[in-house]
C-alpha cells in the first residue's frame, strides 16, 4: 500500500510532537508513583511499628495498674483465712469450754481449799476435844460399871424410829461421877459431853455396850435430835444405810479409835470413836467427839460457786448422797437413786477418785449443754463439784467472733476500696465464710437467700475448695452474682486449723471494677481495652459482657486470624490486626494471669488513628497523581491537535511544490532543459526551486563543457599515465604515516578507557556518600524522635518529683503529729509510774499489817491459827503486788526509754523527708533545665538532619554530572578506536592505490574511448541556448 508523502508528513508531524511527551509522560507518571508507593510504604511502617510499641507500652502500664489491685485481693483472701479470728469462731465452742472450765477449774480449786481449810481448822478442834476428853478422864478416875445401880433406857430403833425396847443396864461410872439420863439440852448440864463443848466447842457423845452383839447406845451427849432434845437412848447402826458393816463398830470391836466423816444424829461430823475399856480389857462401851463437817459459812461457800446462769454447786459424798447443794432442796437426795440425777449418776458410779485431779465431763441435759467439774477430796470422802450451761456463753463466744470477723471484713472491704472519678468504689463485693458442710456463717452482705447456701453447698466450687491445701486459693473464674446481678470473680481459700479443715472463705470480687479502670484509659482517639478468658470469651468491653457473653472470634466482633487466636489462647504476647466493620484495627495483647487462670489483656485501636500522616501522603500522592495524569492527558491531546493542524498545513506547503518539482524532473530527465521553475517562495522549497534551476542551468553548462571538454579528455589520459607514477609514490609514504598515526591512536583509547574506569569508581563512591548521608540523615531522625521522647519522660519525671515533695511535706506534718504523740504517750507513762509506786506504798503497808496480824495470831494461840493462815495470805499478796508493781515499773520505765527512741527516730526521719523534698526540688529545677536542653538539642539535630539532605542532594547531582563524564569518555574511547581502525583502513587504502596506479595506464585507454561516447550521449539534450541542437531536433 502506497502511503502519499502528504500523509506521511502528517503522521511524522504527530509521532514527532506525541512521542517525547508521552515518553515524558510515562516517565514522570512511572517515577512519581514510586516513589509516592515507597513513601507511603515506609511511613506506613514506621506509623505501624510506632503504634505497636505505644499501645504494648499502654498495655503495659495498664495492667501493672490492675495487677496489684487483684494481687491484693488474693493477699487480703489468705490473710483472711488465716485470720485468728475465724480460728476462734471455729473454735468458739471449744475456747467457750475451756474459758468456763477454766474458770471452773479455778474456782473448784479455790472451793477445795476452802474446804480443805475447812477440814484442816475442824481437824485440829477435834483433836483438841480428844486431848480435853483425856485430860478430864484422867482427872476423874478409871471407867467402869456398877455392880449394885442400874438404870433402865427405852432404846430408839433405827429403823422405825420408835422406842419399843428396854435395856436393864448396870451404871456407868467414871471416877466415882455415875452417867445419869439428861434429856432436856437448855436446863441440864450433862458432865463430860457438856465439859468437852464448852472447853472445845466440839460435840461429845458416850456409848454403852447393851448386849452380846456388842450394839452400843448412846448414854450421853450433847447432839441434838428433831425434838431439840438430847439424843440419848439412841443405838450406833451395825450396819450403814447402805447395807455395809459400819466401819465404826468394826475398828471399836478390835480395840481401835476410828477417825472420819460420819453420820450421826443430825448430820455428818468429823468424828473421832475411841474405844472405853475396863481394866480387864472388857469393852464398856465408846467416846464420840465430833466437828459437824459442814458449817453455814462452808454452805454459803459452796452454794456462791456458781460459774454460769442456771449452774449449781454441789458437794457428795462417795455412797452419793448429796452433801451440800447450792439448791437447798436438793440437799440430802442420793444421785444413785433420784432419777432426776441419772446425769450425774452415769459420771460418779465410776468417778475418777485422784487426789487433786480435775475432771471435767460435757453432757447434754434439756437440749442445753452443760458441763461438770469435779474433784476427790479423801479427807472427807467428798466429791466436790460445779454444774454449769454453756449455751449462752457458747452463744455469747460465737456472737463475739462473728462480730470481729464482720468487723475484719468490713475493714478488708474498705482498705481495698480505690477511687475512680472521685468516687470510692470496694473492689470486693462480699466475703463469705462457709463451714466444713456448707453453711453460711458471716457474710459481709445481712440478706443471703437460702437456696443460694443450698446451690454451694451442692455446687463443684465447694467440692474443689475442700480439695484445697493450705494457704492455697482457687480462683473460680467470673460468674454472675444472683444477689447483685453483676459479674464477679469467684475466689475461694481454706480455713486451716493445726491442719484441719474448719471451713471455706469466699471472696466476691467487683469485676464491673475492671471495666471502670478500663474505661479510664482510651488508646489513640476511639480504642478501648478488653479482658478475655481462657475460652476465648470476652469478659470486660465497652459494649460486650458476660451477661450477654460473645467469644473473640465470633463474628459479631470482627475477625481476626488463626495465629492471633492461638496466641491469645496459649497465653501469649502479640499483636496483629482484625477487621471489624469495615474497618482496620490494631490489636496488641498480653497474658493476665489471675491466679490459677490466664486471661488475656487486649487493646485495639482503628488503624487510621495511627496512621493519619501517612494516609494522607497516599491522600496527597493519589491526588497529585491524578492530577499530573490529566494535565500530561491535556497536554498529549493539545500536542496532538496541534502536530495534526501543522502536519496538514507543512505538508500543504511541501507535497504541492514537490509535485512541481517531480513534474519539472520528469521533463529534464526527457532531455528537455529548456523550461525553468518559477521561483516565487522564500522557503526551503524555493531554495529547492532555485537550486533545481541551477542544476539545470549548470547542466545545460556541463553538457556544453562536456562537448566542450571530451576533446580534451583523450589528451587528458596521457598525462594521467604519467601522474600515477608519481601517485605510486606518495602512496608508500603515506602508509608509513598512517601506521605512525596507529600506534598513537591506541595508546590514546588505552588512556581514555583508565580515565573512564576511574570516572566510574568516582561515581560509587559518590554514591556510597550521598547513602551515608541519607541513613544519617534518618538516624538523626530517630534520635530526635527518641530525645523528644526522653523530654516527655523527664516531664514526667517532674511531675513524679513536684508529687514526691508534696508527699514529703504531708510526711514532715505527720512526723511532727507522731513526736506530739509520743510526747504525750511519755507523760502518760510518768503518770502511771507515780501509781506504781503508789501501789508499792500500799504493798509496803499491807505486808506491815500482815506481820502484825501473823503476831497477833501468835500471841492468841490456838484460838488464832485460823487468822494466821489469812495473815500469810495477805503477806503473799502483798508479796505479789509489790512484785507485779516492780515489774508494771520496769515496763513503764521501758515504755519511756521506747518513747525517747521513738521521738528521736520520728525526728532522724523528719530530717530525712525534709532532705527528700530538698532533693525533689533539686530534681524538679535540674529535670526542667534537662527538658529545655533536650528541646534545644532537638532542634540542633533537626537542622543538621536538614543539612545532610542538602548534601545528598548535591551529591547526587555530582554523580550525575560524574556519569556524564564517564559517558562521555566512553564515547571519545570508542572514537578513539573508530579512528584507528579508519586509519588502518586508509594504510589499506593507499596499498590498494598503489595497484590501482598501475591500472590507471590501462584505463586511461579506455577514457579515450568512454570520451566519444560521452560526446555522442550529452548530445541527447536540448535547450533554446543551442540552436543547432533544436535544429536537429526538429528535422
């Protein structure tokens, strides 16, 4: 296809004006989008690893802002299971016990050692009415029976308590005093009996043998019986009550003195029996001295001894018969007998009969709990005992306990409070404290439903915790509180005692607390923290809980990766991003471990949050972009527009003369050199025009020269003979100069292509600089990013410091408070010393008067031993006031020298905390002037980062400049070469020359030949100049 030169000249106008713009085009376009990638790509990068490393550091603090607060709570947990006073709770029963045991111990003790006195002070009566008895037989004379005088007596029988049988009995005489019948014991003085009480005070009695069976009546005495009468005519038992031989008849039958707790007329005595023999060894009869073994001040001892409400005292002997009884009514009843004593029978029908042994038994009697102890007094074959209820100090021990572990409780709640907003909130909601089977015992909240102490009880927390060792706690995990209806974290720890297990301390923690501290802190402008369990379920978000609990990889919450999720789940450290709504978000995370569970502390913040700056580069880079895409757009299409108009009007211009021109060619070359062109343009094709003219004008001109010349040519070709000769010649000696130009010519190429080689190794290292000057220029930009950064720490370091002085000044004025304090704790201490010696005054003189007391009993003799014993008494406790009084001094004069100390330290460590605020001002002014130079060695570095941008700028200018040079001496080697190898070409040229000479002969012959058929060729043409020409033409 034949394309017309007008066409091609309108492509060529448009290829010619498109081309180098869209090759500009594309070039910018291609470079601008690079770079604008790789600047987006690299802030994007150091944006993300900076967000990364704020919100870890933010994480970071926040959870060592939680973690103390739910350590706490663990430690206050343990605390309080080891708290003495759930111990005592515990073992309030058995504490209750001991306390009443103790103190019925102590008051036991002090009852038998009333007695014992008691005994001890009778003991010695009786023996002295013994010795008086002797001392008046003595005086009277032998003991014996009339043999002339009898007397009748109407004996008492025992057992029907009536008079129904008569004895006959000779006198009994002593000395020559014969033993009448005395009745009456107001109006009748009986001799001996009656001596021996008003010597003594003791009662007497004289036996007389009635029979064979040796049964003994009493003839004398001074007992009384219910009718206020004497009781004589009354017969000694063979036997007791109980059905045992009387020990009495048995020791007087063998010619023994009996000595013991008896039973006479009216009561028990302690008695002495002592046998009354004749001379012969005949037994007459016996003499009965006799103390009663209880007295009204004995009586009221031991009815006072009562240690708890509706308690009693009692004293029994050892067949149990009641001896003494703090109820009167039950005096004189048999425990073995009266059902109404089967409790204390089940005890003493095997009573422990230790000496000074207590014994202690705990019965229920009534649905109460009572309580006995009891002791073995031999000397008066007594058990001695104290009955007493336990409930109500049970119940008083137990209230006491509960209160104090409420009260420890409320204080554990209120230390564990912390303020958020200005407002205190309790970071534990409720503590309970559960026995051993379950039941609720305190609780820190009055109303607890039943079914809900049900539910633990039967629930797998209680079992695990019972699986608990010691001082161990389980953390349950979070549940939903069915009182409050809040979420709370479950922790539970064992109540230990000598390792047993008594009970279990549930402590609710507030967890709603977590998302309040959670809250408190927002990451970038919209993020937010969250807390998610071990199962992947999210526990604490500002829109998501766990009463409407959602899982991290549900969809709801967006997604996010398998990796992430693993991490997550194993308890690891990470970060990653996750797409929720549409939008990309950040996601650091870190383990919480709480106990014996691992959580997972989450942050996430939109991307775009942390990358403002760099999409906005993208923003401007996209934009500009755009923009330069249609302004070079623009410009193609007006470019093309105008190479198009340019190319139609040029080619106008062109293909119209040209054709004339073609025309004009076509007639020349028909041998017509008779027309001319009209000349009338200025351009390049008017010179075209009259060039062509010229032509044909010079021609016409060498046609006529070549008629003219071609005679000449033939004598031309001689000559030309004899100038190759000579050309020969200057041929050789050309060769010879061009091999001289040869050998400089590659030594010059040589030289360049070193110079180019050491051009190139200039250019990388210029390169190598201006790289070096860039990572310094980006090394200063982080370390001004880091000194910036340690500027906002040493501001942070002053605020810490202005705290630290504020806090130490509040110090100074509690210091100031504790030396006051302490002050008055010493004057305190003085007083209580001047009371110290005011008791050892009154000790001085307490221990005077019992000296004077123990002689006076001594001067009263007998009548005085029982004032002695008191008199001792009284010294020992004078003894002990005046001791306890020296110790209360030395503990106070310690108290004081303490005191002293203290006041000393509390100012050692005022002067501490005033050189602490001292130092923290000094920080303060030193961490402000750190700041202010760390602002201005930001803005040094900043300039000298500007400074080295500059330099790799004009570096990389100087190695552009650089590889120009060496491009072009790679062209001159190149030429260099181009030259040499032309001159080896002309050295060949001129050997060929030299042959050709010699051809020159042999063509010179022919040039003679060639002349005339030249001459007949030129002939061909014509033109008006040559009239002979046109002659011929037209014939």
């Amino acid at each position: 296809m034949r394309i017309s030169l007008k066409v091609k000249l309108i492509i060529a106008s448009i290829i010619l004006g498109v081309f180098p713009v869209v090759c500009i085009g594309i070039f910018s376009l291609v470079k601008f989008d690079s770079f604008a990638k790789d600047t987006i790509a690299q802030s994007y990068q150091g944006l993300e690893k900076q967000a990364y490393n704020i919100i870890q550091s933010d994480v970071n603090e926040h959870v060592q802002k939680i973690d103390p607060i739910i350590k706490r709570t663990f430690q206050y947990t343990k605390s309080l299971a080891k708290s003495n006073n759930i111990i005592d709770y515990f073992n309030a029963e058995q504490s209750a016990t001991n306390n009443i045991k103790n103190s019925a111990i102590n008051l036991l003790k002090g009852l038998i050692e009333t007695c014992l006195m008691h005994y001890s002070m009778t003991k010695k009566q009786v023996d002295t009415a013994k010795y008086s008895l002797g001392y008046i037989i003595e005086n009277k004379g032998r003991i014996y029976l009339s043999t002339s005088n009898k007397l009748e007596w109407t004996v008492l029988d025992p057992m029907t308590k009536q008079k129904n049988k008569k004895y006959l009995l000779p006198e009994f005489l002593i000395g020559i005093e014969p033993v009448y019948k005395y009745y009456d014991y107001e109006d009748e003085f009986c001799p001996i009996v009656d001596d021996i009480q008003e010597m003594t005070g003791a009662f007497c009695s004289i036996f007389q043998v009635v029979d064979q069976n040796y049964t003994l009546m009493r003839i004398a005495t001074n007992l009384k019986n219910k009718e206020g009468k004497r009781a004589i005519e009354t017969i000694l038992p063979i036997k007791t009550k109980y059905g045992e031989p009387n020990p009495i008849i048995l020791n007087i039958l063998e010619g023994k003195a009996y000595e013991g707790i008896t039973y006479e007329v009216n009561g028990h005595y302690i008695s002495v029996y002592k046998p009354i023999l004749n001379d012969s060894g005949v037994l007459l009869g016996a003499f009965f001295i006799g103390i009663p073994s209880k007295d009204t001040s004995l009586e009221e001892a031991v009815r006072k001894s009562i240690v708890t409400d509706n308690g009693c005292s009692f004293v029994i002997d050892s067949n149990g018969e009641i001896v003494i009884h703090s109820n009167p009514i039950n005096q004189g009843k048999n425990i073995f007998q009266d059902n109404e004593f089967n409790h204390l029978k089940k005890i003493f029908l095997n009573a422990d009969k230790t000496r000074n042994k207590m014994n202690f038994h705990a019965f229920v009697k009534n649905r109460q709990n009572h309580f006995i102890v009891y002791s073995y007094l031999p000397k008066r074959n007594w058990f001695i005992g104290i009955d007493g209820v336990i409930n109500k100090y049970l119940d008083q021990e137990i209230k006491k306990s509960k209160n104090l572990i409420i009260q420890e409780i409320q204080h554990i709640r209120s230390s564990t409070a912390i303020k958020i907003d200005n407002t205190k909130k309790s970071t534990i909601n409720q503590i309970c404290l559960y026995d051993q089977d379950g039941n609720l015992i305190v609780s820190s909240i009055n109303e607890i439903q039943k079914n809900h102490q049900i539910k633990f009880k039967n629930s797998q927390l209680f079992a695990k915790s019972m699986s608990l060792s010691n001082k161990e706690i389980y953390n349950a995990g979070l549940t939903i509180s069915n009182q409050t209806k809040e979420v709370e974290m479950l922790l539970t720890s064992p109540v230990y005692d000598n390792k047993i297990l008594k009970g279990i301390i549930v402590t609710h923690y507030n967890w709603n607390l977590m998302q309040d501290l959670l809250s408190q802190r927002v990451y970038g402008k919209t993020g937010f923290a969250l807390i998610i369990d071990n199962n992947g379920t999210i526990v604490t978000h500002p829109e998501f809980s766990l009463k409407s609990p959602i899982k991290i990889s549900d969809k709801k919450f967006g997604k996010l990766s398998q990796a992430v999720l693993k991490k997550m789940e194993k308890g690891e450290s990470g970060y990653g991003k996750y797409l929720c709504n549409n939008i990309d978000h950040y996601i650091y995370f870190t383990p919480l471990i709480i106990g014996n569970l691992n959580f997972c502390f989450s942050a996430i913040v939109p991307v775009d949050e942390f990358l403002l700056l760099a999409n906005r580069i993208k923003m401007v880079a996209e934009y500009n972009f755009d923009l330069i895409f249609k302004i070079i757009m623009l410009f193609l299409i007006i470019c093309i527009s105008t190479a198009l108009i340019i190319g139609i009007l040029a080619s106008r211009s062109i293909s119209d003369p040209v054709s004339s021109v073609v025309d004009y060619a076509q007639t020349v070359s028909d041998g017509d050199l008779s027309k001319t062109l009209q000349e009338h343009r200025k351009d390049e094709i008017g010179t075209l025009i009259i060039s062509i003219n010229a032509m044909v004008k010079s021609f016409r001109k060498i046609v006529d020269d070549v008629i003219a010349n071609s005679v000449h040519l033939t004598n031309s070709a001689d000559s030309m003979v004899k100038t190759a000769g000579k050309l020969a010649d200057n041929t050789k000696k050309m060769s010879n100069q061009t091999n001289n130009v040869t050998t400089a010519s590659e030594q010059m190429t040589t030289n360049i292509s070193s110079i180019a080689s050491a051009i190139e190794e200039m250019s990388t290292n210029i390169r190598n600089v201006t790289e070096s000057t860039i990572e310094m220029s980006e090394s200063m930009q982080f370390v001004a990013s880091f000194v910036e950064q340690m500027s906002v720490s040493m501001k942070d370091v002053g605020n810490n410091a202005r705290k630290g002085s504020h806090i130490s000044e509040e110090a100074m004025k509690m210091s100031t408070m504790a030396i006051n304090t302490m002050k008055i704790l010493g004057q305190s201490a003085e007083e209580i010393s001047s009371v110290t010696s005011l008791i050892k005054q009154i000790a001085a003189r307490t221990e005077i008067l019992a000296v004077n007391a123990a002689i006076e009993s001594s001067a009263a003799g007998d009548a005085g031993k029982g004032f002695s014993v008191v008199a001792s008494e009284i010294t020992k406790f004078a003894d002990q006031s005046a001791k306890a009084a020296g110790e209360i001094a030395y503990s106070i004069s310690n108290v004081q020298k303490n005191t002293r100390q203290a006041i000393d330290v509390i100012d050692n460590v005022s002067s501490i905390i005033q050189e602490m605020n001292i130092t923290s001002l000094t920080i303060n002014a030193a961490v402000k002037e750190q700041t202010e130079a760390s602002n201005e060695i930001v803005n040094h570095i900043n300039l000298a980062r500007s400074n080295a941008t500059n330099i790799a700028n004009a570096m990389n200018e100087l190695d552009i400049g650089i590889r120009e040079i060496s491009s072009n001496a790679g062209y001159s080697a190149t030429l260099s070469e181009e030259i040499t190898y032309n001159i080896r070409g002309l050295d060949r040229a001129a050997m060929n020359n030299n042959e050709s000479t010699q051809n020159v002969n042999i063509s010179a012959v022919e040039l003679e030949g060639l002349a005339g058929n030249l001459q007949k060729l030129v002939e061909t043409f014509y033109y008006s100049d040559n009239p002979q020409r046109l002659i011929e033409l037209e014939n």
